[in-house]
C-alpha cells in the first residue's frame, strides 16, 4: 500500500533505560507524542506533530492496547492521510522494554520496541526501504 512506504522497517532500539525494572502496574495510563520525527537518508527531518500528526496510545490493564495513529499527507512521508487505531497487546521484556503488537497485520506501529522511562516511552526505529529513522517518545499524561 502506497501509504505504509516502509512499514517493512527493521526495529532497532535505542534511549535512555530506566534504573528500575517497569512493569504492567508502572505502565497503565494514557500517552500522547511529544515528538514524533522521520528523517529518510539525505532528507530533512519531517516533525509529524508539527503537521498535524498525533499518536496517543492507552495501555491497559491485562495487557491490551487502545489508542490512535494519525499521520497527514506529507512529502516523502504519506501520499495519503494515514489514522488508524492502535488496538493490540503489549509486553514488557527484561527491564524496560515494552514490544506493542498490532491486531491489525497492515499497522504503521507494530511489533515496535518501546524503551520506558517513566514517564515516557521512546522506540527509534531504523528504516531499511527507504533507509532512514522514526524517533517516537510518548508521555504519560
């Protein structure tokens, strides 16, 4: 689909790691973006918040996801607007680590590693086609 032009990403994460291990009690509540960037390869950096994009994303309790992706029509970034729901499962893994998995198969965000400092949640995520990187940090509001 034209609008998912890399949605075939390699997940790489990055940031700062919280000295305590987090867990599902730590993790519920409500976050939204306070930056979300995409920087393809010899590209300016496109600030998708300052367009008009949002993400805001509910953890739950049992380990469910509600939320919402949006990402408006921007050169080199989407041909079309994309908004779609954020409806999954989340894990925490070792210390900090929290890996989001989509219901949806054709999701913007899934299967997205999330480092937890609380009280905020970043993944930077390495593109391959074309090559470049997502910085994403949700705050808990």
């Amino acid at each position: 689909m034209a609008s998912r032009l890399w949605v075939a990403a390699v997940v790489a994460v990055a940031g700062c790691g919280a000295g305590d291990t987090v867990g599902p009690d730590i993790l519920i509540g409500t976050y939204r973006a306070t930056e979300f960037r995409i920087t393809r390869s010899g590209q300016a950096t496109v600030d998708i918040l300052a367009l008009g994009g949002s993400v805001t994303w509910e953890l739950n309790s049992g380990l469910t996801t509600d939320g919402r992706l949006v990402i408006p029509v921007s050169a080199g970034v989407a041909t079309q607007r994309i908004d779609e729901q954020l409806t999954g499962q989340y894990q925490v893994i070792g210390k900090n680590t929290i890996r989001f998995q989509a219901t949806s198969d054709d999701s913007f965000i899934d299967d997205y590693l999330f480092t937890s400092d609380p009280p905020e949640l970043r993944s930077f995520i390495t593109l391959v086609n074309p090559s470049g990187l997502i910085s994403l940090v949700l705050r808990k509001q």
